[in-house]
C-alpha cells in the first residue's frame, strides 16, 4: 500500500509574524519539485494568515495547532474551523501532548474537535503518545488504544480515510531522546491494527501514521525506512530552515 509521506512542522509558540512568514518563504523555496510527499507547517494563529499567504504558489499546506468543535460562539480563547479555513489553513494538529499534559485536554474534548474539523472541512492529525511513566507500567499499548478509540469515536470511514495519526511519545518530545526506529515501527504497527479494529483493513492501511519526537536531521532517514512510519512530527528542527529543509528532503 503507497501512502504519500508528510512531512509537518509544529511551530508551537514560537515565531512573530515577520520571523514565520521568512521561514515560510524559505520551506515554500525548497518543498518546490518535490513530489513524492506533502509537506505541512503549523505556525501560531497570529501567523496563520500572512504565512498561508506567503506560501499560497507553492505545495506547503498550513495547519492550525488545535481547533474548536464550533463553527462560532462563547468560547473565548478558541478559533473555529470556520476561522483557520478563514485564515488559510487546511489541517489542524488535534490532541497534541502539551495540549493534553499543561492544558488538560482529554480523549473526549479531542473527539469533539476531531468531529468539528472534519465536519467543517478541515482535516485533523490526530496525535495521540504515552508518558515515560506508563511506558514503563507497561501501559503503552492500552494508552494509545484509548486515545485512538475514544479520539475517533462516531468517525465513519468516509472521513477517517482523511485524518493522520501522529505517534508522539511524550518522553521523546523536545527532549532529544527519540524513539529507536523499531519502537516506532512496534507502535506505528500496534496504531494500525487499533484502526483496522475500527474500521476495515483497507482504510487502515491507507491512512498515514506519522512519527514525533525530536525528529532531527541525523535520525529521519532512518525513521523513514520503517515501513509504517509514513512521515514526521517536527517541533524544534522545523523551526529553522536548514533543518527542516533537510528533513523535508529525507531519503
Ligand atoms: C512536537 O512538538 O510535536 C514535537 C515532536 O517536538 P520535537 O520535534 O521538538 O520533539
């Protein structure tokens, strides 16, 4: 089964306008010609607009770093799928682990949002990781089952066949300890049968399940090679073009 790659970046808070639309300029420069895979970046809502304006000729999608399950209404602090379409973005990275860890986001709001992108049009990418702490209870396996089932709860097949899955250990993010190739390969593998659980073998197989977690120019090439790893997560190496740039160009 040929998945195409993405490759995302997750900008976080990080980057003023100016400082997002330059680094956007650059990676437009270099995803240009590339062909055999997607490259995607998520730059903080202050940015969305004038970095989805930036990079409008060339093949980089842009993402929102969360989304609401709401078109429009009371909830301060929020922005609508309505509002990243608004804005430019296609994506949204959903249930990402600072979202779940420092601002207390559970499966069931991460379900909501999920409905509410896909309802509006906005594709998700699910990320979904266990701490160090239930890796070594032992709870890896049930963790992600969870966040998976619970996250993509009422999602018929028809839309599941959009959303990607990012795989993102918490003890690897922003920690320059990444995952060995074949932890990523065991999760990535155990994540595709949670799916083929949920839906048939076939979707399960077309949808693409990335890695995250210090993602860095000397690892991607070997992360790549696995056969379920069907592209990267970047937090901190997306955040300077040389680095990503490098990654982007994976082989
Ligand atoms: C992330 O923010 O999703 C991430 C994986 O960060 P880093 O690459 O810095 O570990």
């Amino acid at each position: 089964m040929k998945r195409t790659p993405l490759i995302a970046g997750n900008w976080k808070m990080h980057l003023t306008i100016q400082e997002a639309v330059a680094l956007a300029k650059e990676i437009a420069k270099s995803s240009q010609g590339l062909e055999d895979r997607k490259v995607m970046i998520a730059p903080a809502a202050t940015s969305l607009n004038a970095v989805a304006k930036a990079v409008r000729e060339s093949p980089v999608i842009v993402a929102g770093q969360n989304v609401a399950w709401k078109q429009q209404g009371a909830y301060t602090g929020e922005i609508s799928p309505l509002m990243l379409k608004d804005a430019g973005a296609d994506m949204a990275i959903i249930g990402h682990s600072e979202r779940r860890h420092i601002f207390g986001e559970d499966n069931a709001m991460i379900n909501q949002r999920m409905v509410g992108a896909l309802t509006y049009g906005i594709t998700p990418i699910l990320c979904v990781g266990e701490t160090l702490d239930e890796r070594d209870d032992g709870l890896t396996w049930e963790v992600l089952k969870a966040q998976i089932r619970e996250g993509m709860e009422t999602i018929a097949s028809e839309q599941a066949e959009k959303i990607v899955i990012a795989y993102e250990p918490v003890w690897a993010i922003g920690t320059g300890k990444t995952a060995s190739k074949e932890q990523a390969q065991e999760a990535h593998l155990f994540i595709r049968g949670v799916l083929e659980g949920i839906y048939e073998k076939k979707l399960a197989e077309q949808m693409r399940i990335l890695y995250g977690g210090s993602v860095k120019p000397d690892n991607v090439d070997d992360l790549m090679k696995m056969p379920d790893v069907d592209g990267a997560l970047v937090g901190g190496a997306a955040l300077q073009s040389d680095s990503f740039d490098r990654i982007i160009h994976f082989s």
